[in-house]
C-alpha cells in the first residue's frame, strides 16, 4: 500500500519554527534597516567591540559584527568577504592591516569613500582615490623573557631570530595569517626573494617554533617557553599589563626599521547598508577612538595631536620601516604557495 | 553545492593533479590518520573497561560514575585544551617545561582527544553488553568468576558497539580543527582550512584535498556496513529491561575507585577552568556574553529538532530496509566526516543569493549546517530504536488506512518517546558543541557561544574566557539534567 499524507494533517511544525525564527531575527529582506552596519573585522574582538559600542551610541546607528579568530587572523574574514562578492553583507571591512584590503581593491569589491574625519591624518595613510584609510598603528616587536636574556644579550633585530644562539628558543606567528604575512611579505620586498626564503629557511634550521597566532607567541614568552618571540605591539602591551616579564624591542631601529601597521577601514561596495556604513568609517576615523585604541589597545595614534598613554611609543619615536602597501599586497599573494611549502601545510 | 560546482567546472580535477601529487599533502593525510588512529586506540583502552565495568557490575555509584565520564563528550574539545593548557602549561597550575612540551605536540592532541572522546566507547560498550541475552551470561556465571564472564562472553558478543563507537570516534577525530591547530600540531583538516582561510582563497585546491578524505569516509561506510552493519543498532536504543549487575566481591572496591578516578579526571580541565575564571571571571563574562548563548540555545534546539525529524523518517526507513535509505545514511555519514570549512563554503554559496537572504542572514542558516553536519546522529539513533520494535504494529495501522504521519503520530511516536527524547538530546548536545561548522558562515551579531569564546580567546581577558567556557559547560549541564529527568521520568510510566 502506498503511503499518502492524510490530509487532515497539519503542515509540519519544523516549517512554523523556521519563519518565526526568520521573522524573530529580523532578516533584512523582511524590513528595513536603514540605521544598521554590518562591519567585518579583524581587529581583535576584545578591542573592537566596545568601539563598535561607543559608535553605536555617537553615530546613531546600530552595528552588527562578525569577527575573525585568532588562528585565521585577517584572511578568514577577508575571504568571507571574498566568498560573498556576488551578494555582500558587509557594510564596512576594518582591517587590522593595510595589506588585506588592497586583495579586495584588486577585485573590485570596495567603494571610495573619502571621510571628512580623514582630512587630519597623514596623506600617506589614506587612498588617493578614496579606497581605503588607515588610522590606530601597532609595530612589529620582539618580546623578550627578562629572566631568559639579560639585558646585555637583548636581540635588537628580527635576524636574531636565526642566531644559533637561540636555537630552538624564537618564535613567529603562522605566515599564513594576520600580521606576520604581511612582515614575511615586507621582508620580500625590501630584500628580494632570494635573500627572505634563505632567512626563513635559516629560522627553520635554528628550530624556531611556529606559533598559531601572535598571541600564542606572547603565550610562549610569558611562561618562559621560549626565550623571545616575534608579534604586534597590542600582543606585547597585554603581557605587560598583565605584570608578564618580559621587555618589549622594537627591532632594527638603527637599520631598516619596524614595520609599522596601520588599521585600515574601506566601505564595501554594494553593501546593503552604505549611508550606515559611511556614519560608521566616520566614527571610526575620530580622535575618539584612535584615543580609545590607544589606551586599551595599545595603538599608536597616527593623528597629531591625540594624547599617547605612558605605556605607548608614539609612531614619530620609532624609526618605520619604508614600505609601499600596494606592493607589498602583490607580494603577499605571490608568495602563498612558497610559505605554505615552508609552513608544511 | 560548492563541491559538486568546483567538480563540474573542473576546479577540482584541475588542481588534484598539483595539490594531491605533493608528498608533503600525503604525508599529512598520514599523519592525521595516524593521530586518529592512536586517538581510537586510546579511547578503546580508556573506554572498554570503563564500558563494561559501569554497563555490568555492580560497582558503587556507577550511573553517576557514567554521567561524570560522559559529560565532557558534549563540550567542544577545544574548551577541553584549554583548560588541559591551565593544569599543564608551562606556567599551569601542576605545570612544568615537561608537561607544557608533551601537552603541544601529538601526545598533548592524542591524549586530550581519547580523553574527551572515550566516553563515546564507554557509553556504547555498556550498552552493547546491556543487549547481550542474559541466559548466555547465566550459563557462563555458572562455571566462571564474573571478569571471566566478561572477557570472554559479554565483551566478544558486545563487539559491534564497540566497533561502532570505534568509528565515531575516529571519524570526529579526523575532522577535528580546534585542538590540533591550538595544541600546534599540523593536521590534514587544517590543511583544507588553510587553503580556505588563507590569504590565497582557493576552494577548488581544498575541495582536490578533500577527495582523499571522502575515500577515507567511504571507507569507513564501507566498515560500517559490512563488518558493523545492523549489529550496531542494537547498542543504540535505550532499554527497558533491568538486568542485575554482576557482583564483584572483594574486587567491588579497587574497581569503583578506578573508575571513578577515570571519570573524575574527565572532569579536570573543567576544574582547571573554574579555578582560572574565579568569581571575577563568572560576573565580567556576563559583560562579554552578549546574545551568543540565546543564539546557541535557539539554533541548536530548532537544529535538534529539524536532525530529529530526519531521523524519524530515514532512521525509520533504514531500519526497515527502505531502498534509498541506505544512500541516504551514507550520504550523512559522509557530511559528519568531511572538513567542517568544506561544509561552511558550501552554505556561503548556496544560500547567499538575493531570493534566500531571508535563510542566509538569520539563524536560519546556523540550523541547516547544524543538520547537514549532525544528520547522522539522528539517523543512527532512532534507526537504532526503530529497529528494535516490531513492524507488526504499523502494518496493522496501515492496513486499517493510516498515513504514514498518522502512523508515526499514534504509534510509533507514543512507543518510543524516550529514543525520540534521546535522540534529540544527543543532537541539541553535539550542535551546541558545535565551532568548526558555524564558524565560517555565522551572521553577523549571531555567533553561537563557542565561537565567541573562540574569538575572545585572541588577548581577551583569561578569567573571562574561562568563564564563558564554563558557562558554556554549565547550560550544557543543565539540558543534560533536565533531559535525563524527563527519560527517567518517561521510564518509570512505561
């Protein structure tokens, strides 16, 4: 016998449940929301959600946010963005480097936004076109156990990472993601091809340990692990707040500099939100939040003018890397297949 | 979707040849399948004694020994590391050099994972000796002592759950993301994510790594069906029938001690947690937690439900041998088995278009990669009940004209609420669970709570992510007491 719904039946519960759970969580083809951004962004979540916060309240808006882990740092959400280019959700993309948003400049995927709160920063932190802005800098640093190098032994550049000395005792951050692709691609650029892989390969023969993220390496320092370790300057600033022994160098200062890296924040293009996503670039661009950034992030502020809190250099004290971020972008694709090689994934 | 798209346009065959004829790429698939394989082998020597003391004896407090074993099973394994790092860390609280350099590395990954998985082989262990007739253990009591009993009777006969629980286990050690990539031992799934969160956006080079890993899935429906096969259902359904336990005698004492030290050390990075969170930690996290646990609660309920519904229909269909049932099962056993950022692309691209916003940007889309991944469970389990009742009731119903919604409605509903109960239990748990899925394709200002603790944990406050994890463990708690009083509750009516 054939099984037939019996048509008295009621439809299936489960379909009820759906639109109410539709409807419950108010889908933006249901109503409209004209006061919402959605933000992607890969600037810590512990730092960036009270901003967001703060901008909820000065901008008028409401803001939803999406955020990256620490073990994807940076690219999980940008090729999220990526993956959703045929029907963005994003609104505005703050990046917690300069580089990433430049994939998406390449592809099209950003909409020029020049930001009246933009006027005040340096003309090299901002797009000429309008594409992207960059504000709230961390350096690259080396942290250094204080009870396992004395002061005397302090390395002062990130080639002390390959000294036999320290075999088996440094650490960097998975090339892969975050911030440390972009200093491996920095490294490419200012030294060429052949002399990076031969530093990278000499960090592999001196055992140095690859960590997931950059606070995995704060991780390993702190408990004397290793004896010190490449990362960002708000990675360093934790473990310093948190009474970690540890002293924080900021490397090359009397060669080619630290990299500096700026937070960049672009629009995206046919985001569904624009007029939203605009309020939010521009709250995000005041001296408010840079001042925020600063005191619970350790970010330099690169507007003049914004106060720096005791515990933070300000960017004019160190000597910056020269670096053009557009190139840099080109190498960080370029060299993909060769760090994964080296990364063993 | 994506991976039959990146299939059919050729993406994948285009970039197997490069990506799979790699050594490093095989050397890595080995690698993994030797970490589950060590990770089963440890779950079966924690969880066969443990199973058949706790499913048998008379060991003192053994349903509650049972409980505590079990629990961390249905936390996310990555919490479990955690709070391993905190007992064992260099700077943990029983920590030293030695302890932090065997946690990060294989030993740390295999030992975490048998530890939060054994349970699982526990659990069905003492249910496939529960299944065993009890005149065969009679006749054998009559001329042995009770271990013997149980080394050569009930365990060889209870040997298909066993089985069972053998591939669950490897299958979720195989996928698993979490505790390798934070314990920094490199894994063929984080292979996969790389290529799909790294800064080179390749879904056809992870979709050509993926193919190994479905042959191995296929492989492993193919043991199921062949050298598991039915047997396996006859663990899963929850009994009616008391059994009295064995008595263990002079041994009754040193063996409830071991056991429950076995169960109490399960609990230890719980503890560990508790201990880094503080009072502080319970009340700032309360200031973090934001809609997260509602989202959690919300899409793992209604995920539940949707995985139970399934199970009702095709759990039914295989146990009565319905043709494309088993496709079906393979099918689900397969989704359970392949890398979670595969499975999260794959919503990304199936369901961010303009008609189905309304799916893409609510929980919505949290339940469906809920029930694409943890389909199986629901299959299994109320195949496993359906199986055990005779057909004889819904063919009478059928012949007097009742649907097969009436007939599920009136009979087989009211018969098997408690595997129906059960069933749900199980999946609510396992989604709840859930990171490696959900983490790719949440909306935004919807994280599920294991992802926001996951994010957190990048320089958020320690005590407060400790915190969150408990009190992630505490909810998990509290459905699982809820649902075992109402399985009690259901037991003692029938």
């Amino acid at each position: 016998m054939r099984d037939r719904p019996d048509r008295h039946e009621c439809p299936p519960a489960i379909v009820l449940v759906f639109l109410v759970l539709a409807f419950a969580t108010g889908c933006d083809s249901c109503k409209s929301k004209r006061n919402q951004a959605v933000v992607y962004t890969s600037v810590d979540q512990v730092f960036s959600e009270p901003i967001f916060h703060h901008c909820e309240g000065a901008a008028g808006i409401s803001v939803r946010s999406l955020f990256d882990t620490e073990e994807t740092k940076s690219t999980g959400v940008l090729n999220r963005l990526i993956a959703e280019a045929e029907h963005p959700q994003a609104d505005v993309f703050w990046s917690g480097d300069p580089v990433r948003p430049f994939l998406l400049v390449d592809r099209g995927l950003v909409e020029p936004y020049r930001s009246p709160n933009a006027a005040t920063l340096p003309r090299e932190l901002r797009a000429q076109d309008g594409t992207w802005t960059g504000f709230a800098a961390r350096a690259r640093v080396l942290l250094v156990n204080n009870n396992l190098i004395s002061e005397a032994d302090t390395p002062r550049s990130i080639r002390d990472l390959a000294d036999p000395r320290w075999r088996g005792r440094t650490a960097i951050a998975n090339p892969l993601f975050g911030t440390t692709t972009m200093h491996v691609a920095a490294l490419f650029s200012a030294w060429g091809d052949e002399e990076a892989k031969a530093f990278l390969n000499r960090l592999k023969e001196n055992n140095i340990r690859i960590a997931s993220s950059n606070g995995e390496v704060k991780r390993l320092v702190v408990s004397g692990e290793i004896a010190f370790g490449l990362t960002d300057t708000d990675d360093a600033h934790k473990a310093l707040d948190d009474g970690a022994p540890v002293r924080v160098v900021y490397p090359d200062q009397s060669g080619m500099g630290s990299l500096v890296i700026p937070t960049v924040v672009v629009l995206i293009k046919g985001g569904a939100h624009p007029e939203a996503g605009r309020r939010l670039i521009d709250c995000l661009l005041t001296a408010e939040v840079e001042s925020r950034m600063a005191k619970d992030a350790a970010h330099m502020p690169l507007r003049p003018g914004v106060s720096v809190p005791e515990n933070v250099r300000a960017v004019g004290s160190i000597k910056a890397m020269e670096v053009d971020y557009g190139s840099i972008a080109q190498t960080m694709e370029r060299i993909q297949p060769w760090l994964r090689e080296w990364v063993g994934l | 979707m994506v991976l039959v798209a990146e299939l059919l346009s050729g993406g994948a065959f285009r970039e197997m040849r490069v990506t799979l004829g790699e050594a490093r790429t095989w050397s890595l698939l080995m690698r993994s399948m030797g970490l589950s394989v060590a990770v089963t082998l440890g779950a079966l020597v924690i969880g066969i004694p443990t199973g058949a003391v706790l499913g048998r004896t008379d060991v003192i407090g053994r349903r509650a020994a049972l409980l505590v074993h079990a629990f961390p099973v249905f936390l996310p394994p990555f919490l479990l590391a955690f709070g391993w790092f905190h007992l064992f860390g260099r700077q943990g609280l029983v920590g030293s050099a030695w302890t932090s350099s065997l946690l990060f590395g294989p030993f740390g990954v295999i030992a975490t994972l048998a530890l939060a998985f054994a349970p699982i082989v526990t659990t069905l262990t003492a249910l496939g000796i529960s299944e065993i007739d009890p005149s065969l253990e009679e006749a054998a009591r009559t001329v042995t002592r009770p271990h013997r009993t149980v080394m050569r009777i009930l365990l060889p006969l209870a040997w298909p759950s066993i089985a069972l629980g053998a591939l669950v286990v490897f299958a979720l050690t195989l996928s698993e993301i979490g505790v390798p990539m934070f314990l920094r031992v490199r894994t063929y799934p984080a292979a996969v994510f790389t290529r799909l969160g790294g800064i080179e956006y390749a879904p056809g080079e992870a979709v050509a790594l993926v193919l190994p890993l479905l042959a191995v899935g296929l492989l492993l429906v193919f043991v199921d069906r062949r050298l598991i096969g039915r047997r396996s259902f006859a663990a899963l359904g929850l009994r009616s029938r008391q059994i009295a336990p064995l008595p263990l005698g002079r041994a009754r004492m040193p063996l409830s001690a071991a056991v429950w030290l076995v169960s109490l050390v399960s609990l230890l990075p719980l503890c560990a947690l508790a201990l880094e969170a503080g009072a502080s930690g319970m009340s700032d996290a309360l200031e973090w937690i934001g809609p997260s646990m509602g989202t959690s609660l919300a899409a793992s309920a209604v995920a539940a439900v949707v995985i139970t519904a399934m199970g009702l229909v095709i759990g039914h269909a295989l146990a009565r041998r319905r043709r494309a049932a088993s496709t079906l099962d393979a099918l689900a056993l397969l989704a359970f088995i392949t890398p979670s950022s595969v499975l999260g692309v794959g919503m990304v691209a199936a369901w961010n278009r303009p008609g189905t916003q309304f799916v893409y940007t609510t929980l919505i889309i949290l339940v469906l990669g809920l029930v694409a991944r943890y389909g199986i469970l629901g299959v299994r389990a109320l195949g496993a009940v359906f199986h055990r009742s005779s057909p004889h009731y819904e063919e009478a119903a059928a012949a007097f004209g009742a649907g097969f919604f009436r007939r599920m409605g009136r009979i087989l509903l009211p018969m098997h609420a408690r595997g129906v109960l059960a069933a749900w239990l199980i999946a609510f748990v396992f989604c709840m669970r859930d990171l490696d899925t959900v983490v790719v394709f949440y909306p935004p200002g919807l994280e599920p709570l294991p992802v926001r603790i996951f994010t957190l944990e990048a320089n958020g406050p320690q005590h407060v992510v400790a915190a969150l994890s408990l009190y992630h463990a505490l909810l998990t708690a509290v459905v699982l007491t809820v649902g075992g009083l109402l399985l009690g509750l259901r037991r003692r009516r029938s």
